[in-house]
C-alpha cells in the first residue's frame, strides 16, 4: 500500500482557485506515476487500486478515468509476490521523486536531465507499508495494511534542514522560499513562493510543455468568473439585443485598455465561448469580473496589475459606467437580478470507506463487501466511473460548477451561490445504493474571501458534520459573509419523513409563494428558550405559538402557509447538529438553519428571477 500524503495541505495552501485546482493535478499525477512503475516493475504484480491492467484502466477505454483521465486518487494498492514486493514500492518511490523532479526543472526551464532543480524538503513523501498473507487470507491482510498505514503516516523521517538569510513563502510559511523565481514571469505574477508553490503556480505552463497531456495552456475559471457565471448566462442569450450588446461592447474595450489577460471560463459557458461571435467569446472567457461595477476602483487595478494609476483611469470609469449600466439594463429590461458577489466550495466525501472495505460497514443498500481482491478491482472500477459521472453532473448548463478533483469518493468543486446546493445534491444522488452514503458540505463565501479559510472552513465543517449527525450521511451549509459573520447547520441528507434537506432549506426562498421577513431570526433568537420548554409540555402549543411568529413576519399572511412553514422550521430544529451545550437534543434549534436560510434567500437567488420577488 503506498499513498502521497499532505494532499489536502498542499491544495488549501492556495491564493486562487487555478492554485486548488494545480495542486490536486500534480499529486493526483504524481501518484500516476507511481501506479504506472508499479504496473510496470513485474508482470506479477496485480494492481487493486486503481484498478489498471497493463497500465490503463478498464474505465479508460470507456471515457472514464485513468491515468491520463481526470485526476485520480493519491494511494495505490497493489498485490506482488513477497521477493520482489519491497523492490517494487521502491520503484513506485523513485518514480514519483523522479517526476517531482521533472517538474521542477519544467518550472524553472532548465535544461537536461542532469541538470539539478531547487527543492522543497518535505515535498513530495510517498509512504509504503509491506504486509505478508497470513492464515487469514486477503481479509486479514487488508486490515493489518490499513492498520500499518495509519501507524506509517503519523512518522515522520526527514533529513535536516538549514535555511539562512532566506524568505519564507508567501503560500506555505513553514517552506523557505526559492532564492531565484522561474524566468519569464509578468510583473504582476513576481511572488516569494518555494519551489513546490512554484510548481503549482506555474502549473498550467508546466502541463502545456511536456507529458502525457502536453498542449494548450489550460487555466481554471476564478472566483469571481464562477460567481458571475449564471449572470453572464443570461447575458449571453441575449446577445441579440442591440443594447446589451452596446453595453457588453463597451465593458470589453475598458476591461482591454486595463488587462487584456485571457481568463478561463467556466466549462458549461464554453459553447457560447466556442460557437459565438467575438463579443460572445469574450463575455464567456473572461467577462468574470468586469460585471461587477465595485471591480473598476481605479487605484486596486493600479495595484493589480502594477500600472501607473493616471494611465488607466479613465478606462476604470468608462468600465464602470459600462457595467453598472448593463446591469441596469439586465433589470429594467429582462429582469435579471444583479450577480451576487458569492460562490460556493462543495466538498464530498463517502462515509466510512475504510471501514466498508474492510467489510465493518454495510453499503446504504444494507449489503456487506467481503474483503477480496476482486471485489476491491470492481469497487475501484465503479468509483472511476462515480467519479466521471460527477464531475459531468457538477458542470452541466443548468448549475454551471467546475470541479477541481471529482475520485469517485470524494470530490471537491466551486459552484455559484445561486446552484450550489443544487449541484450538491446532484453529486450525491448520484451515489449508488451499493455504496457507501455520502456527506456533504457547502460554504458560500465572498469572492474576495481567503480561499484557503473557505476550503479549511469546508473541510471543518464536513468533519464536524460526520461526528455530530447520526448515521452521518449528512448536509452541512455554511456561510462565511465579507463582514465576518458566520453561521453553520448540519442535517441530516433525509429526515425520518424522508424529506431532502435541500427542500428544507428553501423554506426562506426569495421564490415561495409567501416570503419570510429575515426579521423573524430576532424573535427566535428572543424566544429560544421559552419556545423549548414549551416544546417538552405543550408540543402542539409550541407549534401554534410558532405559526403565530411566523405569521407575524410572512408577506400575504395566510394561517395554512404559516402553519406549513412552521412545521418545516420545527423539522429543522429537530434535526440541527450543531447545536450549543446548553440546547438539549431532544427540543427544537431551529435558529442556525434559519439563519443560513436567510442568507440563502439573499444571495443565492435561482436564475431568472424577477426583481419583484427581491421585495
């Protein structure tokens, strides 16, 4: 068993999200590569996960995954007569170093094989542990491997480091940074990063110039092209009007005068990228953040992009004047809300996948896998398959997502505000019953907002959710606003009803029929506690006296929808994870789950939407 660790550190030590997104590619082809030495060391050797014959997997052939498909999971299991077994996991060793080499001169462009790049210690490790069969047969093996493994990770063996008079990175501070940065970089990507961060950093270059998948240089959308994604949308389909095209015209030739670099878009607007004229291109490629008038501040493009501040002035004012008069024009006309300054990270995770390896935990259908070789190679294969089908989900037209890594047991991605929980229930629904469940989190957060405290915040949130819900198969939301207030709410995916959770939220909706003033979260933050008590002795008057509060706040009053409405928070509450100490378990704590119900109805808006619903 031989694994890459450090994955999730080295991708949440990130400034963007075609940082995210290099960091999960180079660990996820740096693993690759030790798949491959290993499948190549022997023709005895039998690889287990992934599931390759002859250095392809069965998936490949069917548009699935590989090793060179999307990126793959950073361990590798493996079978090997017990002779050659420890010469094989070295050759798996000496092949990911080699790589990270390769890479490495890739980035700081040196020449010749011999030639000896600057390294970062500690990047990457590759752990290996050996076990022998034994009387128990494959079962036990498995479980004594896996055993080992968690003991093999927690040690540490590294040789000693010096680093004097030297920089640390700007990314990742506990790594000295290089002392020379790679040669052609512009003035605005000059940066103090070690080596690795380089490597990631440079990423889409690297990728373009050698390997298997060497070609065009190819970027990850950013934050702000993500958020504005379902905007520009509606933009596009409308091309044809003769005033948003003015408009859109004169937003592109302000957005040139600043910065005429390219961005990636988001893969669902790339038929309008592909298949329209000019204007069309550019909107869907690299129109992200010039939408937004806040974004024409003459004095941070001065600073972004590292210009005289008199020479783009003017051009920040006409793109100003642009932007804001489209979207005026996007309302007026077509009713087109505004583009919300917030986007999602979605992180997944199937429950228990150790232990259900292992035979200790049943699939949701209630089936239990008998630890074999074989049934281990089928599971591998399905989730190479899992893992295409969700990152094709996750994309589509309809929830617009980009997905950094989708392995089949865990995915990570960003998606608007707007299609985030719907792209997260796309993603789990597509889990099979013969699978373990899944859990799920999603943290909105502020374009502008620190990637790395929304991906830390994420994966907190998802830990906290598996250890708090029951069964776990849980969806936790969270949101994380530009003035610091945050709130979170972890329930489980279906309650005893067999209601979505999804469906749960949209109780605040800007879309319902009768809509909740957020003024409601006062009175029940007000009434917490006499509301609980009056739960445990009266559970019908606690739900009379919470119709009776929601009532206070509907538009459009009506007793049928208040009592509905209640019902639903009540449900909420029941079901709340992440609740305080004092608040018992069994009383209702509908408060977080309103709360982020009240975030969801302002900045999470479906797309169209008519500007009467904002009232």
């Amino acid at each position: 068993m031989i694994a890459v660790p450090g994955v999730q550190r080295f991708i949440d030590e990130a400034r963007s999200t075609a940082d995210v997104h290099a960091a999960s590619e180079i660990v996820a082809r740096l693993a690759a590569e030790g798949a491959r030495a290993c499948a190549a060391a022997s023709p005895a050797v039998r690889l287990i996960f992934p599931a390759w014959e002859n250095g392809r997997d069965h998936a490949a052939r069917d548009g699935a995954s590989g090793p060179d498909g999307p990126a793959g999971p950073n361990r590798i299991v493996l079978m090997a007569p017990p002779e050659i077994a420890e010469d094989v996991a070295r050759t798996a060793v000496e092949a990911i170093e080699a790589e990270w080499r390769r890479l490495l001169r890739a980035t700081f462009r040196m020449d010749g094989d011999d030639a000896v790049p600057p390294r970062t210690p500690g990047m990457p490790v590759t752990v290996w542990v050996r076990v022998p069969a034994g009387e128990g047969g494959y079962a036990e093996q498995w479980a004594r491997a896996q055993a080992a493994m968690a003991a093999r990770r927690v040690l540490r063996d590294f040789p000693p480091v010096q680093e004097r008079d030297t920089e640390l990175c700007d990314l990742s501070p506990r790594w000295a940074a290089a002392g020379r940065p790679p040669p052609g970089l512009r003035p605005h990507e000059e940066a103090r990063l070690a080596p690795a961060n380089w490597v990631k950093r440079r990423w889409r270059h690297v990728r373009a110039a050698g390997g298997s998948d060497a070609g065009e240089v190819v970027g990850f959308p950013s934050t702000s092209s993500i958020a504005s994604a379902p905007f520009r949308r509606e933009v596009l389909q409308r091309l044809d009007d003769e005033e948003i095209a003015r408009w859109v015209r004169a937003l592109r030739e302000a957005a040139q005068a600043v910065n005429r670099a390219a961005e990636t878009p988001v893969p669902a607007l790339e038929p309008f990228a592909r298949n329209g004229g000019g204007l069309a291109r550019w909107l869907a490629a690299s129109g992200g953040p010039w939408v937004y008038p806040e974004r024409w501040q003459a004095e941070r493009l001065a600073r972004d992009t590292k210009r005289p501040l008199q020479d783009i002035r003017q051009a920040a004012e006409r793109g100003r004047r642009a932007a804001q008069t489209l979207l005026d024009v996007m309302g007026d006309g077509h009713r087109i809300r505004p583009p919300t300054d917030y986007l999602a990270v979605i992180v997944q995770d199937l429950d228990d996948m150790g232990l259900f390896l292992s035979g200790r935990r049943p699939a949701a259908d209630g089936t239990r896998l008998a630890p074999d070789p074989e049934r281990h190679r089928d599971v591998s294969r399905r989730l190479a398959g899992l893992s295409v089908e969700q990152a094709a989900r996750f994309g589509t037209a309809d929830l617009l997502g980009v997905p950094v890594y989708a392995g089949g047991d865990d995915l990570l991605g960003f998606a608007p505000a707007s299609t985030a929980l719907a792209a997260a229930r796309a993603v789990r629904d597509s889990v099979p019953a013969e699978s373990r469940t899944a859990s799920t989190a999603v943290v909105f957060f502020h374009q502008s907002h620190s990637l790395r405290d929304a991906l830390h915040t994420a994966r907190e949130l998802l830990d906290d959710a598996k250890e708090n819900v029951h069964g776990k198969n849980a969806l936790a939301v969270a949101y994380l606003r530009r003035s610091g207030a945050t709130e979170a709410s972890a329930q489980p995916w279906q309650d005893r009803s067999g209601t979505n959770a999804v469906q749960r939220f949209a109780v605040f909706a800007a879309d319902a029929d009768h809509l909740l003033s957020p003024r409601l979260l006062a009175d029940l933050q007000r009434d917490q506690g006499e509301l609980a008590g009056l739960h445990r002795v009266a559970p019908e008057r606690y739900r009379d006296e919470l119709a009776r509060l929601v009532g206070r706040h509907m538009a459009n009053p009506d007793e049928t929808a208040a009592w509905a409405t209640a019902r639903e928070l009540e449900a909420l509450g029941m079901s709340e994870a992440l609740r305080p100490r004092e608040v018992p378990a069994d009383v209702p704590y509908p408060l977080p789950a309103a709360r982020v119900a009240v975030f969801l109805r302002q900045e999470a808006w479906p797309y169209p939407q008519r500007q009467e619903a904002s009232r």
